[in-house]
C-alpha cells in the first residue's frame, strides 16, 4: 500500500517525552473510558508516525464530541485508521478538528468513499452553494473545497482510491468550483453579464488532463466572443478578474501565464485574438499546452472552436526535423530547471526520471503522430500511454513500465502532499530515499 511508503519511511517520534505523557493523559480525561484510552495509545504507538501530533489531535477531536471519538475508537480498524491519518498529516488532522461535532461522520464518510461517491456528493452539495456577494461567494466556496477535500485526502492516504481516481477527484472538484466561481461572477455582474457575449473557462495543464494534484494551481485561460456590444471587451474583462477573485480567494491558486502572450497580454482573450497568436506568433512548448486544453466552464462551444481551429497548429500531418528540433529544446528546458544535485537526486516531478519527463515522452510522441493518426489525441497520460502501445507506436513493454512508474510516482506525490498539506513534490531528507527507489523499481517490475 503507498501509504506505507511515505509514511513507513518517516522518521518516528518516540513516546516517552513528559509532554506526550501530558496529552495521553488529558484525552484519558476527555474520554472518560480507560479501556478506549489505553486502545488509543496502544494504536497511537503502533500506527501514528507523528505520536505528539496523532495524540494532540485525538485530544482535540475527544473535545469536540467524545461521544464520536468513542463511537469510532470501539471499532479497532476504524479507530487505527483515524489516528493513522491524524499522525500522518496535519492538513487531515486540522481540518477534522475544525468540522465540530460532525468530524466523526466527515471521517466515516471519507474513510468508506469509492470515486462515483465523491463525485456525486460534490455535485450534489456544489448545487446548494449560493452568496450575495463576492466575499461571502469566495467563503462559501472556499469551505465547499476544503470540506470536499479533506474526504479525498482521507480516501487517497488510506488507499480507497487509485492514484488516477485521486486526480480525477481533484479535477472533478477544481471543475464544480470553476463552474460555481463563473455562475456567481455571472450573476453579480447584473445586467452587464448581457454585454459579455460568450465567455469559456479553459483548463491547462493537470486540471486539463483531469490529471490533478491534492495541492495544485489551476492553469486557465479565459476566451470570449463579443457580443456586438462597444463594451463587450471591458464587461468581459470584469467577469474575468470577479471570477478570479472569487475562486482564488480561498480555494484553488490561479496560473494564468499559459493565455495567449502570457504575463503581458490581457485578462481575457478573444477568440479570434487567440487564433491568431497562436498561428502568427506560436512557439513549441504552446503546441504541448494545447494538447490539454479542455473546456470546462461557460460557453464551452468556444473552447472547442479553438481547438479545431489550431489542429493544424498542433499537429503536423508531415513528419520534419523542425519538430524533432523543437522537441529536443522542450527536453532541455526540463532539464535546465533542475539546479541543484538535490532537486536532481530528490525532485520526484522534475529529477530525472520523474514526473515532467513521463509526461514529456507522451506528449513529444503524440505530437510526432497525432497529426498523421487523430487516434492518439488523449489528454490523460496513462490512457495516451495504453494507446500508444495498441497501436504499435512505442513497444508494448515499455508502454506498461512507463505508466507503472507514473502511477508511482503520482501516488508519491499525492502522499508527499497530504503529509506536508501544501505543493511539493520534493522527497525530505531522512525519509529513507533509497527504499522509495526500491520500492519504485519493484512497483514497475511488478
């Protein structure tokens, strides 16, 4: 199991330090149940890699509600699983304190969750999220996100999920926050919503690809068509900077530098704008971020309207040196982002081997190919990997080492981040690096 992992491989605290003794014997009081307590501390010692943070955290969860810490710990695998959690990520652990008495359901709920139950419970509860302005908007959705994202944490560090569905449930929930960003920007806008004309969210990257991170920007563009009116531009622009605000206040980071003329082009593109940077003024790296493009919210016709009109941008039906020119830049591009021998050696996304490169392999394959066989356009990795093999473009060995080692490294990742609740995909010193490549190695030759 990965959690093991990472987790098996963090340096453990010993308990026997007077305050950990302190906190044992606090919760002994909160609970009011020496056989539970004694259970818990057995479990604490047994399980939690982080003693002090699984106890001060139980202590936390006894003050909420003892009756459902009670109710939890009486099931022994129940109660193992949360204080593995709780001693495992202080992201997990902070945000189960923070639920008041309904902790104990939010954890039942988490640790029983199958992809289609997340799924369906985010859109079910994205459509109740409404706000009379702007800040009460971003407040509102930004609970919603870290409510949802929590269950998916707790589901991914206790192997409920598959790497792949743990991104796809993060991509689900980036999407319904999207959706419910630009349908209340819409709405505060009033009347000057009409002057707009056609507005599409476009997802880059990861979220493109339904490829998501637990702790990941969001790459977007913004596109619109005019609707005829002289203010169509600025009215556009303001939905554009309302819907920003409201996402990124409180619930995903925003990278917009993949839009057309990156930093210094403006909010908001128009179609026709797009079209032609892309075609005039396009440079490589573009044709490799266009092959996850991926309308997500709004006028989604206008999304797909780019990508039709750039095939001929992306692909080419011919296979010339150019291209494989422009691939070996892209290839030392990646490379010249690794600075230091310790990214190099500890990096799992940009170190050799890692992440970025499994990815790049896709993309400079389905780049060569995708002009003269549309079979291979395919956002996901993993998927773009299988095809490739089907079809005889890379040897069917290599296809299934490839995805083997992404999967491992994705399922890494996602663990690196729910123990350290923010974006890193770098290993830390003392984790025991050479057992993860043992294990990494065992994981493809499996």
């Amino acid at each position: 199991m990965l959690a093991s992992v990472i987790v098996d491989l963090m340096p453990r605290a010993a308990m026997q330090s007077p305050q950990l003794a302190v906190l044992a014997n606090r919760l002994k009081d909160r609970l009011g149940n020496a056989r539970l307590a004694l259970q818990a501390l057995g479990a604490v010692k047994d399980r939690a890699p982080d003693d002090q943070l699984a106890l001060a955290f139980l202590t936390k969860l006894a003050e909420n509600s003892s009756a459902g810490l009670k109710s939890v710990l009486r099931d022994r695998d129940v109660g193992s699983d949360l204080i593995f959690c709780l001693g495992s990520s202080e992201l997990i652990a902070t945000e189960l304190s923070l639920a008041g008495p309904e902790w104990a359901e939010m954890f039942l709920d988490a640790r029983a969750q199958t992809i289609d139950g997340l799924v369906a419970a985010m859109r079910a509860e994205r459509a109740t999220i409404d706000a009379p302005d702007r800040q009460a908007a971003a407040a509102a959705l930004g609970s919603f996100m870290r409510r949802m994202m929590v269950r998916v944490a707790i589901a991914d560090l206790l192997d409920r999920l598959t790497p792949a569905e743990t991104a796809l449930a993060m991509s689900e929930l980036a999407d319904e926050c999207i959706r419910t960003a630009l349908q209340l920007a819409t709405r505060f806008l009033g009347n000057r919503a009409r002057e707009v004309g056609r507005f599409c969210v476009l997802a880059m990257g990861k979220l493109g690809a339904r490829e998501l991170n637990l702790s990941s920007d969001v790459d977007l563009i913004y596109l619109h068509a005019s609707s005829g009116s002289p203010d169509s531009s600025e009215a556009a622009s303001r939905l554009g900077e309302w819907f920003t605000e409201i996402l990124s206040a409180r619930c995903f980071r925003i990278d917009l530098r993949l839009r057309p003329g990156g930093r210094s082009a403006p909010l908001v593109t128009p179609i026709d704008g797009a079209i032609n940077y892309y075609e005039n003024l396009g440079e490589p790296w573009e044709r490799a971020a266009l092959l996850r493009a991926r309308p997500v919210a709004g006028d989604l016709e206008i999304g797909y309207q780019l990508r039709a009109e750039l095939n001929h941008f992306v692909f080419r039906s011919y296979l010339d040196f150019d291209t494989l020119r422009q691939l070996r830049t892209m290839k030392h591009q990646i490379e010249a982002e690794l600075k230091t021998p310790a990214m190099i050696e500890r990096n799992i996304k940009l170190g050799r081997g890692g992440i970025r490169e499994l990815e790049f392999i896709v993309q400079a394959l389905t780049l060569i190919y995708g002009g003269r066989d549309p079979r291979l356009l395919i956002e996901q990795t993993v998927a773009a990997l299988e095809k490739l093999d089907t079809l005889g473009y890379l040897p069917s060995r290599r296809a299934h080492e490839l995805a083997d080692a992404y999967l491992f490294l994705r399922d890494v990742e996602h663990k690196l981040q729910v123990v350290a609740g923010l974006q890193t995909a770098r290993w830390r010193r003392g984790w025991g690096l050479a057992s993860c490549r043992e294990r990494s190695r065992n994981s493809a030759r499996n």
